[in-house]
C-alpha cells in the first residue's frame, strides 16, 4: 500500500486538495511534494477530525510540527521550501484509537493550472508578467495565461499581485 513509509510516499502534484485515508487505528500516512519554486509552503487540514502533521526534509529531518494551528482541530505548518528539494509529510488522526478521512492541502508553490475562462467573477487585482506588465483582471489565484486580451496572447505563467 502507497504512503506507509518516507520510500512510498504518495506524491503531491498541485495544490488541489488530497484526501488522506486512515483505515487503521494509529495508522500514518506519508506524502511528498517538490517544489517548483523556493516559496513559502502553505500546508493545511481542511476537515473536521482532528489531525496532525510533521514535515520533513530530504535526508528526513524533522522541521516542523504541528496540530491545531489551522484553527477547528486542523494542522497548519508555512513553511519556506526551495526548489527542486524534496519534502515529506507524515499525517495522523490525534486520536490514535480511530480511523477516518480527512482533507489538506499544499499551496503556494505550485502553478495553478487554470485556463483564463475558467475563472468566475472575483476582486479586481493586478497582475505581473515576467516583463512586468500590469493590467487588472478579475482573479483570485497564479492563473496559466492562454488567450486574455489586451493584445496579450502569449502562454506563460501570470502571478497575483497582492
């Protein structure tokens, strides 16, 4: 079974939700992740059973801990991760006596993979390009630029300027 040790762990492709099974009491489950950029890592529980999280660098040294810094029993670890490098998750219920499911996520380092039109109605921000051209667009999120207007037709990778 995929996610019983640091060797299996499942790996974590985007900052889209994963849902993590412990289908047997004090059962822990490990995740990877690379990230693309050197950023700061945004890992969070998004249920409402109680759990905890540990992550780990390559050579599996623990860097952080936590349980319920997230609020309503959920984890909640930021932490800055460079590029390329390996990083591990191991999560777990905080009642070992049980099992269940529960929802997290890894965000601020993977490119979101949106299409323009995807996108509903949001706040108006700026965005950058990397030729540093602004321009405000109802966004909310790291957007894949396909076909936007403006003259702009160019694919690339459009960031949120907050």
């Amino acid at each position: 079974m995929p996610g019983t040790s640091f060797s299996d762990a499942i790996a974590i492709l985007s900052s889209d939700p994963v849902n993590c099974v412990i289908s047997t009491p004090g059962q822990k489950v490990y995740y990877s992740f690379i990230p693309p950029i050197s950023a700061i890592a945004v890992i969070k529980g998004l249920s409402t059973i109680d759990n905890i999280a540990r992550l780990y660098n390559s050579v599996y040294t623990p860097l952080a801990f936590n349980d319920d810094g997230g609020g309503d029993l959920q984890f909640l670890i930021t932490w800055s991760v460079t590029a390329g490098q390996t990083y591990y998750l191991k999560l777990e219920l905080s009642n070992t006596l049980i099992t269940g499911n529960f929802n997290f996520s890894v965000s601020g380092i993977f490119p979101a993979t949106h299409d323009w039109d995807d996108f509903n109605q949001g706040l108006l921000i700026g965005l950058q390009i990397s030729d540093k051209t602004r321009l405000g667009y109802n966004v909310d999120e790291t957007i894949k630029a396909k076909d936007i207007g403006y003259g702009l037709t160019t694919p690339g990778y459009w960031t949120v300027i907050r």
